[in-house]
C-alpha cells in the first residue's frame, strides 16, 4: 500500500530528501535533495527544458499546435527593483488569510484547518486539526473525546461526522476548536498577510533599500520582454522559459515538500496576438498535460480542472490547473501541480502604463489618493510591431507555470511500488520499486560483477568507466546479487547490467529490466545504444 508515511521514509532513507539544517532541529518549509534527489531534481528540470525550450522546432507546427512558434530561454536574478513587484500586483494583492489562536498564540492559514463535526449528548463541536489525512480521524476522536471527559470505554457515545471539511466553508467559528486549543471560539477573524519575504539591499539598510525575495520567476520574463525582443530577432508568436528559485513566506508549510518556503518554477511566458489567445491557450493546458503522462504520471491520478468563469479576471478567457491526487490528500482531492492562465495584456501594460486596476474594464491605472498612479510603470513602450502588417499593439500572454519541487513529488509518489520479487534463494518477497520513467530515474543502469573474482569485477569497471561518460551509472560489487538489485529498485535505477561466466567467453552481459524483472542479453559493445534508446522511451 502507497502512503505519504511510507514515501516521506524513503525519501530519507534512500537520499531523496531531507529536512534543512536537520541536525539544528530543522526549519520549517525548507527541503535539502540528497544525492538521489538532486539527481532526480535535474532530471526533471533538464526534461522540461528539453521538451519545452531547447528541443522545440520552431520550423515545424507541433501536432494541434495553432501554428509555429518560437521559444528561447532567460535566467533572471532573484532579487529585482521594488517596483517590480508594485507593478505586478504582489505589493498590494500576494496575501493568504490567516487566523491566530488566542488560546495556543499559533498562526495557521485559513483554508488549511480541517476538521470534523463531533457530538455528544445533543451539543455538537467542530474539532479542527492540522494532522495528516491519514490521522485526521483519529485525531479528531481523540480530541472530541478529551474535550467532552470521555473514557476510552465510552468512545462509541461520541458520533464523529464522515464529511471532512476546512474551516473557511463554516458560517462562522465559534463551535470550533482550533487544532492546539482546549476551549471553543479561540480563533481571531481571518486576516490578510503578504507572502513576499522582505530582504534589504546595500549597508544603508533604510525604508528605500528594502525589496522582496521574488515569489515567482514570471516577473524577470516580463521586465525583460523588450530585451528578448530587440536581441534574439524573434518574432510573435513565442515563449520565453525560466526555470528558477521562488519565496514564498507562506503560513503553513506542510505535506512534504507540496508547500514550500523557498521552492523552484519552471515558466513559460507565451506571448501571442489578441485574437489568437483563446486557441494558444487551448494548445498549451493540452500540452502541459500530455507532458506529465509522458514521463509516467497515470490518467486516473491526474486532472485538469478549468477555474469557474466567476474565478477569473475579466480580461482572462481561461485558467486551468493540472492537479495530482497526492497520497496526502483525501480520495477524490487533488493538488495543484500547475496552473496554465490567459492573462491578458495585464503584466505588459503594467510594466509600461503603471499597476493596472485589474477590476476596470477596459483595464486603466490604478491611482492613489493624489490622483496619480498608484504604482509608476517603467514608461518603456513594451508594445509589438507586426512587421507583415504593421500593427502595433501589446501581446497576450499565456502563461503555463509548474513548480519543479511538485513535479518530483508528484514523480515520486507515482513511482513508489511494492510488489513481490524473488531474493537470491528464489523465495518471494515484498519489494519496493520506485517505478520512475528512465528520463528522470536519477541512476540509468547499475553495473554488478556477479561475483568477485575471475575477472569478473575488471570487465564491469571497464564497462562503468565507459558508460560513465554519458550516463549516470553506478558500480556495485558488495553483497548478494539479489541485495545489490533490491537497492537499484528503491533507488528507481531502470536498469542491471550484471558480468557473468558467460561474458568472459562471448562479450554479452545480461541487462535486468526493473518494472518487468525481464533478462536479455546484450553485447557490450551495443550498451551504449541499448541503454540510450530505452531511456528515451
Ligand atoms: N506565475 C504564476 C504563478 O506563480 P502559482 O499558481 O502561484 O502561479 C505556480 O504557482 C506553481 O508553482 C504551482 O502550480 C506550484 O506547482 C508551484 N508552487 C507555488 N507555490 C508553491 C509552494 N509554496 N511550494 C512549492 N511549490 C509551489
């Protein structure tokens, strides 16, 4: 059976993850990759811009693409002008809403309390928790039992309601008790808090030398449109990608690495004509979803949910998110892996006129109190001209933005497997596979002498030595040829190419397939390009 528990524990037992700065208690949010978890890090980074930047021919239209395109690639700093992130937004709108525990002094993020109802004797209390789903329900019992003094032999007086639900969709909060409190109605009213992490820049130190951690990298794509332009000839339409660090202060970091403090994005800016937005959009929610059943997240764990034409700003013809079922999430919930936006001419106006009031239609600047704009632009004209028709206007974008720490956890709870597999006396045994697409499986091929001696270790160095320089292998001569596989199994490594008796006479190895536990074998000249073309499924 799947669990979070189970995946969290060999995430560190294997190197996958592990908590910051562990050995000084840890720090909440934040998440090291050990040297399995770099490896498969990169490899995903290195898939999408493969698949999305470097790989994309721009002479040819992709299948339902609405016509050629171009992409090119931006790498920007972390650390922008403040105004940045007046013009965008985040200055005044990035927030989640909070709430305080009166009782407890803690902080949590509205919509992330969950609970259940809980009555005994006819007076009914929504007990709030923040435990995993896999305890919530006993964790809810357990606390609506302390609250009303029941013993355990009383437990079936207590009725506990199937339905887990967030706090946020109560009418209000005076029944509940919060996740640390003892008594009801502990909790403040929601209240709004900025996630940006707040950093100084300079010695100085003073109110002008303060700006922000970016909170996403989409921003740098969009300051520099004009330089992309004026240096790389492209022309509309085309994208611009970004793989890069993101802060986020957020309230309540939780399920593993889903919600991080600091985390990776990988972005594309896509800016087109007005009127071919609504097919550009269409094109890249369908892509993007393709994209993860290519590297091996299945169709029944993942969705594509469209936002309510209510959720969305006016000048946007659509958002959808691409969600993954999480084995920390409920049956039947999903979270989000990506979100593919239509944002309109919003982020380019906002840059040149000054912040946009986003509620205006057609869209105008917002202004302060004095009359004037609220948030200055940049006052750089970062409008396009059609050099066929000589139009001039300012592109829509669509933006399809996925967090690279959500992919390798999504990847990673797909992958985890057991299943039964002989050990080296033949017996049956429980075994744990991570089932990772041989793109992204950290170790391609692990390369074992079967035993020892008889030259049998100097053939497999000799193959490691060669396969090392183009792949990412791994030599392993200790223990028992079963052992030796078991660990390549919970490592995600695809392939075993194991030197046996038969090699020293006719230069064949066997190559040991993980998910089919099928042998061939290969000549060892012909690795190279066995191993190349079953990567690159
Ligand atoms: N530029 C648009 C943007 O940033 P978003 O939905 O806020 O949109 C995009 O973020 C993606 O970034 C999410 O779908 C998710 O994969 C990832 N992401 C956002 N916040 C995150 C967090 N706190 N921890 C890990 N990943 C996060």
């Amino acid at each position: 059976m799947k669990s979070m528990e189970k995946i969290v524990s060999l995430c560190k037992r294997r190197g996958f993850l592990f908590q910051s700065s562990e050995i000084y208690g840890g720090i909440q949010g934040f998440w090291d990759y050990g040297p399995l978890g770099v490896e498969l890090k990169r490899n995903v980074k290195e898939a999408w811009w493969q698949d999305m930047i470097a790989g994309h021919n721009e002479l040819v239209a992709p299948n339902d693409a609405p016509g050629t395109f171009e992409m090119v690639g931006l790498d920007c700093t972390i650390i922008m002008h403040p105004q940045v992130w007046k013009c965008s937004g985040h200055f005044d709108l990035f927030h989640d809403h909070m709430v305080d525990c009166r009782e407890s002094k803690k902080r949590y993020r509205f919509d992330q309390i969950r609970g259940r109802w809980v009555e005994y004797q006819d007076k009914k209390i929504f007990v709030a928790t923040m435990a995993e789903q896999e305890q919530e329900f006993d964790e809810v019992r357990r606390r609506g039992m302390k609250y009303f003094k029941l013993r355990s032999k009383d437990a079936e007086k207590l009725s506990v309601e199937d339905l887990s639900i967030t706090i946020d969709k109560l009418d209000d909060t005076t029944q509940v008790l919060a996740p640390d409190a003892k008594t009801l109605d502990t909790l403040t009213e929601p209240r709004e808090y900025n996630l940006m992490f707040k950093t100084t820049v300079g010695a100085l130190g003073g109110e002008d030398d303060y700006t922000f951690l970016r909170p996403e990298t989409a921003q740098g794509i969009f300051v520099n449109f004009k330089n992309v332009l004026d240096s790389s000839r492209v022309s509309l339409p085309f994208g611009i990608g970004q793989i890069g660090k993101s802060f986020r202060n957020e309230i309540t970091p939780r399920n593993f690495t889903f919600r991080s403090r600091e985390f990776e994005q990988m972005e594309i800016e896509f800016f087109c004509p007005p009127d071919q937005s609504h097919a550009w959009y269409g094109y890249w929610r369908d892509r993007r979803l393709a994209w993860y059943k290519s590297l091996g997240l299945s169709d029944e764990s993942l969705i594509m949910r469209e936002h309510h034409k209510d959720e969305l700003a006016h000048y946007s013809v659509g958002t959808a998110d691409i969600e993954y079922a999480f084995p920390f999430l409920p049956e039947g919930e999903y979270g989000e892996l990506e979100g593919i936006a239509h944002r309109g001419d919003f982020d380019l106006r906002s840059h040149m006129e000054g912040k946009l009031d986003p509620k205006t239609e057609p869209m105008t600047v917002e202004l302060g109190e004095n009359g004037k704009p609220k948030y200055r632009g940049s006052g750089k004209d970062l409008s396009y001209r059609d050099e066929a028709t000589n139009e001039k206007y300012v592109p829509h974008v669509i933006e399809p933005s996925a967090g690279a720490d959500r992919g390798v956890l999504a990847f990673l709870c797909e992958a985890y497997t057991e299943d039964e597999a002989p050990d080296e006396n033949g017996n049956m045994q429980t075994r744990v596979v991570m089932k990772l697409h041989p793109r992204l499986a950290p170790i391609k091929a692990a390369i074992f002498p079967l035993v020892k001696k008889d030259g049998m270790p100097e053939v497999a160095q000799a193959i490691y030595g060669t396969l090392k320089k183009q792949f990412n292998v791994f030599y392993d001569e200790k223990g028992a040829v079963g052992r030796r596989y078991r660990r390549q199994d919970e490592a995600g490594t695809p392939f075993c190419i194991t030197v046996d008796t038969q090699t020293m006479t006719d230069q064949t190895v066997t190559i040991r397939d993980r998910d089919t536990l099928e042998q061939s074998r290969v000549k060892i000249d012909d690795l190279t390009e066995v191993l190349t073309r079953r990567i690159n499924v």
